[in-house]
C-alpha cells in the first residue's frame, strides 16, 4: 500500500468528530501517519512538509477549504491527493465521484487509481493561491465572507442561505471580466468560475467545464437584487441559467476580474482577500486518487 500523509482537524467536537478520531487512528501504522491541524493554515504547512518526506499521498481530510490548504502546500509539485470528503458541500469529492462515506472513501485511497487535472490559478495581492474547483467574486465571494465558521458548523448548508440574504442587501459594484484570448469583456455583480462542472454541492452550474481541458469556465450574472437571484436561482436548478436574459457563459485560459470599488474573492469556498485579480489554468497539474 502506498504510504499516506493524513491531514485533520482533531480540534472539532461531537460525536462525528469522535468516530472520525477513531477512524483514523485505527488505521495509523507503518504506512499511515496521521497530521492534526491546530490552526488555520496549518494544513498548507503540513502538506508541503509531507511532500518534502517524500509520501505517496497527501490526504485531505475535511471540506473543500481544507482540500484548498494541502493542494496550496504541495503546489504544482506533481505530488499527489487523496480526499476524505468531511465537509459541508463537498464539492471537489463529488466533481470526482469519490465517495462521501467514509469507509468507502478510505477504500478509494487504498484500491482507486490516480487521475490528472487541472489547477485553477489566481494571482492577486502580490501573492499566487491555486484552487481544485470553483472561484467567485462579487455577490458569491460576499456571502463567503458572510457565513464563518461557527455558522457553517451550526447550520450547515443552510448558512449559506442566510449569508447570501446578506449579501444580497451589502449589493456593492459590478465587477468588470476581461478575457483577451475569448475577446470578451462582460460586467455583473457575481462571477463564478468553475474548474469543474460542480457549485455548492452537485449543482451542475458550469455544464461545459471538464477538469482536464485547460480552460476555466465563468458564469457572469449581471443583475444584482432580490428578484434577479431568485431568477438565477431557479435557471439554475433547472439548468437553463446559461440561456438566460443577463448571464453570459464562456470558457478561457486566462482572464482578469476587477471593480470600481472593494470586491471580496473566494477560492474553493473559503474568502481569500479581494480584486483586482488574474485567473489562469495550470494544465494538468494535480494528480489525485479517485475510484478506480
């Protein structure tokens, strides 16, 4: 068996996080060793110090923030991903059909084979962040902000709900997309991009994207307010946003988001700071393990 680098959060309570602390240390051994987390930003340390030991995998175990820390720590190393899906949404796991028992997670580690893709990168601030699946800015990135921890803890998906209501009601300025290689320049007042074709869990938001063709796929929804949302919404349930009056679908390698004003930006579901701020695609750049 290949020998696994497990990175978690054992600080979390209750009895899910209990069975989950029993899980792993029944399978620690010789070729399991297992890296609790203490702080935010400590998987990011982890999975670079995994790598340099030279482990067959880096595991994520958690959400799509935590899969977002590890990948950040091995960067474009061609070190390779194993995912533990514990989060709220999901959504990488599900892009990539692990599954989201536990058990049958564990057994894709050890029997599932190893799968290419490609990394989302931005670059913004001065400083470069890689994200596995989806980014937003504006409305979207707002909400982000807007639901913590404690929130997603206590509530779940439902958080999200409520952070965007307030979202809806902080409405800032539209945000300007340039993509030179698609010769499109759009504005709205969120834009979301997908690496792959999942949003806020098995929402198939982005119905071109696949996660090995070296383009992002940007969903820009122009219309801001109460009614617009709902609109976009329910489009989107039904899977008929793209064709929808005020949202523009498109796919490039490389493009720039900007605004007028402050507009907040999240990588994988996790607020990462705010535009201006370039997206491009690192090809094929992380190998991870997914059923086989």
């Amino acid at each position: 068996m290949a020998k696994l680098f497990v990175i978690f959060n054992p600080a979390a309570h209750g009895e899910k996080s209990q069975r989950l602390l029993r899980f792993l240390e029944s399978k620690a051994g010789p070729t399991v060793t297992l890296a609790p987390t203490q702080r935010a930003g400590d998987a990011t340390k982890l999975a670079a110090q995994g790598v340099a030991n030279g482990y067959d995998a880096i595991v994520a175990a958690g959400g799509d923030g935590t899969i977002n820390e590890v990948i950040n720590g091995f960067g474009v190393s061609g070190a390779t991903l194993g995912v533990l899906p514990l989060g709220t949404a999901n959504v990488f796991a599900r892009e990539l059909r692990v599954p989201l028992k536990l058990e049958a997670a564990w057994a894709t580690l050890e029997r599932g084979t190893t799968r290419s893709v490609d990394l989302g990168v931005a670059e913004f601030g001065g400083r470069q962040r890689l994200f596995a699946q989806l980014a937003g800015v504006g409305f979207d990135a707002r909400a982000v902000r807007a639901a913590n921890w404690e929130l997603k803890k206590r509530f779940g998906p439902l958080s999200y709900v409520w952070a965007g209501l307030v979202a809806l009601r902080d409405q800032k300025a539209d945000v300007e997309v340039v993509a030179e290689d698609a010769g499109i320049t759009s504005r709205g007042a969120s834009v979301l991009i997908g690496n792959g074709r999942f949003y806020g869990g098995s929402f198939p938001l982005f119905p071109d994207a696949k996660l090995g063709d070296g383009l992002l796929d940007v969903c820009v929804f122009e219309g801001s307010g109460y009614v617009n949302a709902l609109r976009y919404g329910f489009g989107a349930l039904r899977g008929s946003h793209t064709k929808q009056r005020g949202v523009r679908y498109f796919q490039s390698a490389r493009f720039t988001c900007r605004a007028m004003s402050a507009a907040p930006l999240e990588l994988d579901g996790e607020d990462a700071g705010d535009v201006p701020v370039l997206f491009r695609v690192s090809a094929r750049a992380l190998r991870v393990i997914v059923p086989a």
